[in-house]
C-alpha cells in the first residue's frame, strides 16, 4: 500500500532538486532524508534517483512515480475539499430581517432562489417599517441602509447605493427645476416619517459644503412605497434610495434634480451577530446577498443615468 506521505517526501525532493534542500523544507537532517529514500526505494522494488556527489536526476521510474504522486495527491487535496465542504454544509433555521418594501421587492426573491440551491436551510424572513434588533429578537441577519449604528454587529456591504431627489416631470414642468437645496422650501416635498430619523430633513453636501435642509409638504407616510407612488402621480419631491428609483428613471417617470449634490450615503448591508461570523449559512447567505446584487444592468441600478 502507497503511503500519501511518501508520496509528498518524494515531490519536495523532486522539487528541491537536492537531498539538503528537501531536508531544510521538511525540519530534519539530509542523512535522514537520504535514509527514508533509500527506504522507500527498496519497498518499490526500483531506483527512484540517481545520486552523485554534484546531483540528482530521476530515473525512468522516479519520472513515472513522481508524475502519479503529484496526481493522487492534487486528488486527495480535492476530495478532502469536497468533505469538508459536506460538513460544513449550510443548513438549520436562518431568520432574516429587512426594510418592508425593499425586502418585499429585493429580498424575497433572492430567498427563493437561496432555498432553491441550499434546500436544508429554512428561512424565516420577517419584513419590518424599523429595524430589529438582530441580537434582542434572535435574528441571524439584517439588512441595512447607511451607516451601521450598532457595534456589536459585524457589517458586510453587498451593494452601492445613493439617495436621490427626484420627482415626476409632470410636477417639475408645472413648478420648475430646484437650483440648489435652500430652493426645496418653495417646493412641495413628500416626507417620509421612518425610523428615529428626524423626519422632513434633508441633508446635502457639495466639496467641503454641507447644507442641511427642513423640507415641508402636503404629504408624508411612513411607507417608502406609497410616498414613492405619491411622486410618480407628480405630487411632488421625493429623497429616495436609488435601488427603488432606478427603473422609474430609466423608463422617464422619475427624474433626479440637484445631481451635483451629494446625500448621506445609503449603501446596502447584510449585518449579523459577531457568532455567527463562521456559521455556514450566514456565510453562505451573504455571500449569496452579494453575487445576487451583481446582476444584469437591466436588474440593478445605473451608477449614472
């Protein structure tokens, strides 16, 4: 029976080109080195180096025996990758939080497929107007907007994303185009009341400028998506994530005003538990969030329109 140990002696021998060399890889003495090939040379039956004082060269069956050694162990290497991939399988409940309308567009779908290719691992997404506490309501994953406010998570971002002001070109060609962000307070603005954010407040920067504005309208909700439909029917301005603007844009219902201003950043996080860093199916989970956020143009936001 071949030894895979054997097998890897020989390789670094191979490799070194020299009885030293293979002794300094391997920790021991090049006498040792040269006692354990004469060894193995006799179990095989056949001379597997040619040795002289100056140097080495393998023999017809050192070639051969050399060649199958570096492919059995390539092999083992493998199987022994697969196996502990099996054990470390993703599976057992994954609970998931996320914004409602976001997770209700985004989220639910990249679930179906998640469960479609990992089908031991049982989810349990739970869509909310505010954030939960992953670490008080026994949650494995939240996805986030901006900055991560808790410490005691670990934060993987899995998309870019702005917040946008836009508004339906209906309502722009009847009150016209804000210039700068002091002219939002002629405008009529749909306000959204989510989270302990102070509501109605807008905040833009441009350089080293930073310009913070209380807008006012007529309208505001605590649902994204019903102040999103408010402005597509031209009730007024809206500052939104353009992971929800995006195909409103491109089809010309939605249009971005003050583009050369900038607003808090808004980028995607998948955020969990420091223990569950290395639990498979969060790790799997996320890195699935991310691959699926890489999609087609047509599936994802333009970085520009």
């Amino acid at each position: 029976m071949i030894d895979p140990s054997e097998l890897a002696f020989f390789v670094q021998i191979v490799k070194e080109g020299s009885l030293s060399g293979a002794a300094r890889e391997l920790g021991v003495t090049p006498a040792s080195v040269s006692k354990r090939l004469g060894k193995l040379e006799q179990e095989l039956g056949v001379l597997l180096l040619n040795r002289t004082t100056r140097r080495l060269s393998v023999t017809d069956a050192g070639e051969l025996y050399y060649a199958n050694a570096v492919r059995i162990l390539g092999e083992l290497e493998e199987l022994e990758r697969q196996l502990s991939q099996d054990r470390a399988a993703p599976k057992g409940l994954l609970r998931v939080n996320a914004p409602l309308g976001f997770g209700r567009t985004y989220i639910t779908p990249i679930v179906s497929n998640f469960v479609k290719r990992y089908p031991d691992v049982e989810v349990q997404l739970q869509l909310s107007d505010h954030p939960l506490s992953l670490i008080d309501e026994s949650f494995d994953i939240g996805i986030r907007f901006g900055e991560v406010p808790d410490a005691r998570v670990v934060a993987t971002r899995i998309a870019a994303n702005r917040r946008l002001v836009c508004a339906a070109p209906s309502y722009l060609k009847q009150h016209g185009v804000p210039k700068a962000p002091n002219d939002l307070a002629r405008f009529n603005c749909i306000v959204l009341r989510q989270n302990d954010a102070a509501y109605g407040t807008w905040r833009f920067t441009k350089g080293r400028q930073t310009e913070t504005v209380k807008v006012r309208g007529t309208l505001s909700s605590n649902d994204g998506e019903v102040a999103l439909n408010w402005a597509l029917d031209g009730h007024g301005l809206l500052l939104r994530a353009e992971w929800d603007i995006a195909k409103y844009i491109r089809s010309g219902r939605l249009q971005i005003v003050l583009e050369d201003y900038a607003t808090p950043p808004a980028d995607i996080h998948a955020i969990y538990p420091e223990k569950h860093k290395l639990s498979p199916k969060v790790k799997v989970f996320v890195e699935f969030l991310a691959a699926s956020f890489q999609g087609p143009a047509g599936s994802k936001p333009a970085s520009a329109w």
